[in-house]
C-alpha cells in the first residue's frame, strides 16, 4: 500500500530549516531583491546579518588590537587609547559623509534609478577626498602638540607620537572606507561592505604581531607596528572597494560617464553631510573629553578605560549592523513611498536589537572581571576597567532603541533631529555631569562612566519621543 504524502501542515517545519539556510547563503552571497517589496522580516534579516558581520569582525579587531598592545603595558595601551579619542572626532567626517550618501543612494535605489544612485557615489567619493586628504596632512604634521593637548605621558610623548602620525596620517583611507561602505549599504549591497571590512580587518589582525613583536624578519616596531598595520589593512580594503564598485555585480556600478561633477548633488549631500558630520563630532568630541578627564587620574585609569570601551564597542558595533539594516530600508521606503514599511523595520529593528545588547549586557555585568583581565595585569588598571565596564553596560537595554532610531533619521535624510539630540544629551548634560561627578563631588574616573550611562539613556527616550512624531517621513533627498 502506498503511503500518502505529508500534508502541508506536516511539511512546513521540515521547510523551514531549509528557508533559514538558503536565506543566510542568500545574505552573504549578496541579494539583489528589491528591499521595498516583499516580507518586511526577510528583508530585515538579508540586510542586517551581513551588516552585523561587517561590524562584529571591526569590534574583534578593537579588541584583538588591545589585547597585542596591552603585552606592553599600561603606557603602550594608554597612547592607543589617547589617539583613538583623537581619531574619533576626525571619524565624524566619515561617518557624516556616509550618512548623507547613505541616505540619497538609499533615495534614488528605492525610486528605481540606479545610474543617479551611480553618480550620487560618485560626488561622495569625491567630497571624501576633497576633505580628507588636508585633515590627515595636519593630523600627521600636529599629533605631538595633540598628544600634548590629551594628557599624555612622559612615555607616551617620547615613545607614542610615531603611531599617533601614522594613524592619523591614514585618515584618508578610513574616510574612504567608511564612506564608501555607506555607499554600499544604501545601495542594498551590505555583503559588499562585509567582505571589505572583513579584508581589511583580517589583514590588519595577521599582520599587527609581526610588526608590534618583530616575529620572522620583520623589525620590532612596538606600538607604532599596530599603526602600520592598521593603516596597510584599510588601505587594501578601500582598492578592493574600488573594484567592487567598477565591477558592478551587486545594486549598484560605476561607469566611466558616472565620473563627472554634479554641483547640485554635491550641495545637497554637502548640506546633509554637513550636519552629519557634526552630529558626529558632537558625539565623538564628548569621548575626546571623557578620555581628557579621565587621564587627569593617571595611565592606570585611562588604560582600565580604553580596555572597558574597546570590550563595550565588541556588542554596540554589533548593535549598528541592525542600526543600519533599519536606516537603509527607512531610505529605499520613502523612496518608493512606502513610509510605513520603514516605521515598522525600525520597531522591528528596535526589539531585535534589545534583546541581544541586553542579553551582552548582563554577561558584562557578571563577568567584568575576568574580561578586563584578559587586557592587563596591573591590578589599578583593571580596578578602573571593571567599574567603567558595569557601569556603561548597565544602560544597554536603552543604548539598543537609541542607536536604531538615531540611524532611522538619518536613512531618512534627517540629520538635524539627531544632531540636535546629540547636542542636548552630550553637550549640555553628559560632559558638565561627568566633570561635576569626578571633580567637585569627587568620585574620580567613576564619575565620567556614570555620565556615559546617564546621557546615552537620555538619548534613547528623546529620540523615541521624536520619532513616534512622524516628521522624518516628510524629509526629502
């Protein structure tokens, strides 16, 4: 007798490992559906899984970096830990340019025009040029007085400032290499991005040892082998960009006559760029300023402080993969005028996000310890680290809504609503908080972590307070 088929009902949980497993091949390999149509949760997901990989391997890297220069000691980690603050606010011209390119390619993608979407990528790439080639001649030329200018040590400014110049002489390749990863995202080609990011961080992790230690016959470098690696790897990842972008498999291709200027595209992305920018350098020059008041307590402290951040960037880098999966399909809804189809990526976005950064933040808070002990042994160093570490992760269930909905504005083209919140929330409450905390009331460096918590929980009600309003839907690119 022959047996009957398995009904629908039967066979549905045997399909569904295998739609999971031919979505996930399907997200890294590179999609090319068209984000504004179909299941809002398959497009989440084909976005955002490349995106969190693209990031979890930079947030590896931040660690592994330490973890090599911390053999060192104290000092060694305290100068990587002084030219990441500086670096952060140069970092603002990237990111604000990727926020602008993000949002007008995501613009033109969702309104079905690849070759305006071409040139848009086209005119960011130039504007990265054209503002990063100065700022990293005049970061080389000035680290030591910058150095001078953050606190630095008697050891740090006779033995640290060579890396400092060469970190910050690369400055055009990160500007390049976020800018142009934006570009990609907008487009829906985040597998691109990933792979970028990837190569240029697998570089930088195989290579740092070599030139920090001296292994094999490469010379002993120290602190400044760390840089030289870092600048090499992010160098290699923005010409293979630059081939992705030529070749043209994925959403989006340059072409020859795609490379001209456009002066109205350029002053449309140089306005919205422009508050992106600053709205990153207001919240990048508040780390600038915590690290300040944190050296004032000694190599020690800003050492446990840069071991704590550079664990805490491991689950928040993560947590912008989602972040940007939401901005991108905020940005393609509203180009094809969907905007309800963008709100709800956002709330989904939100709730996945919740979850995992508050799942980390627990095992932060638990595990403080032994984490900041894998970094350092020096007993005063892990002390500050510790505390720096509970403290901040304590507030990651808020940190995860505020860091999808900050993005959600910006892949709407709304750059002064976020900016604005940045200003109020770091600005005017978290650096006087941070210096009343840790100088008159005398709490020390625990008093600038405390502010970290308290300012980026404020962020995240204001911003949800905002964006329930709607105006971002009527911003136009």
């Amino acid at each position: 007798m022959q047996a009957e088929p398995p009904s629908e009902q039967e066979a549905r949980p045997r399909r569904e490992p295998q739609r999971r497993w031919a979505a996930l091949k399907e997200s890294l390999h590179g999609s090319n559906q068209d984000f504004t149509e179909g299941p809002l949760g398959e497009a989440i997901f084909l976005l955002s899984v490349p995106m969190v990989l693209e990031t979890v391997l930079e947030s590896v890297f931040a660690v592994v970096d330490v973890l090599y220069v911390g053999r060192l000691g104290p000092d060694a980690i305290a100068t990587v830990g002084l030219t990441e603050a500086l670096l952060t606010s140069l970092y603002a011209v990237a990111l604000g340019l990727g926020m602008g390119a993000a949002a007008m390619v995501a613009r033109r993608t969702g309104e079905k025009d690849p070759e305006q979407a071409a040139r848009t990528a086209v005119q960011a790439i130039g504007l990265g040029l054209v503002l990063g080639v100065p700022l990293a001649l005049a970061g080389a030329w000035y680290s030591r007085p910058l150095l001078e200018l953050m606190g630095a040590s008697a050891w740090v400014l006779e033995h640290g400032v060579p890396y400092t110049q060469v970190m910050l002489a690369s400055m055009i390749s990160v500007i390049l290499l976020f800018l142009i990863n934006a570009i990609f995202r907008g487009a829906g080609d985040a597998a691109i991005a990933m792979r970028v990011l990837w190569l240029a961080n697998l570089i930088n992790i195989a290579l740092a040892p070599f030139l920090i230690f001296g292994w094999g016959p490469f010379p002993e470098l120290g602190v400044l082998g760390a840089g030289v690696a870092t600048a090499f790897g992010r160098t290699m990842g923005v010409v293979y960009q630059l081939y992705r972008l030529a070749r043209g498999n994925g959403h989006l291709r340059v072409r020859l006559e795609h490379l001209r200027l456009e002066p109205r595209t350029m002053l449309t992305m140089l306005r919205l760029s422009g508050l992106g920018m600053f709205q990153v350098f207001v919240s990048t020059s508040s780390w600038v300023v915590l690290a300040r008041i944190v050296s004032t307590f000694g190599s020690a402290a800003i050492a446990g402080y840069t071991i704590a951040i550079r664990i805490i960037m491991f689950a928040l880098l993560p947590s912008w993969g989602l972040g940007n999966a939401a901005a991108t399909l905020v940005g393609q809804s509203l180009g094809a005028r969907k905007p309800e189809r963008g709100e709800q990526a956002v709330w989904t976005a939100a709730r996945y996000n919740m979850f995992f950064l508050g799942t980390v933040g627990l095992i932060f808070i638990l595990a403080a310890e032994p984490l900041i002990g894998l970094f350092t042994k020096d007993a005063e160093s892990i002390s500050h680290g510790v505390r720096c570490l509970r403290i901040v992760s304590a507030g990651f269930l808020f940190y995860a809504f505020g860091m999808v909905l900050e993005q959600s504005f910006n892949g709407a083209g709304d750059t002064t609503t976020p900016t604005l919140v940045n200003i109020g929330c770091f600005w005017v409450v978290e650096l006087p908080l941070a210096w009343v905390l840790a100088s008159p009331l005398e709490l020390g460096a625990t008093g600038a972590f405390l502010s970290i918590t308290v300012s980026y929980c404020l962020l995240a009600v204001v911003s949800l307070l905002l964006f329930r309003r709607g105006r971002w839907k009527l911003r136009t690119v």
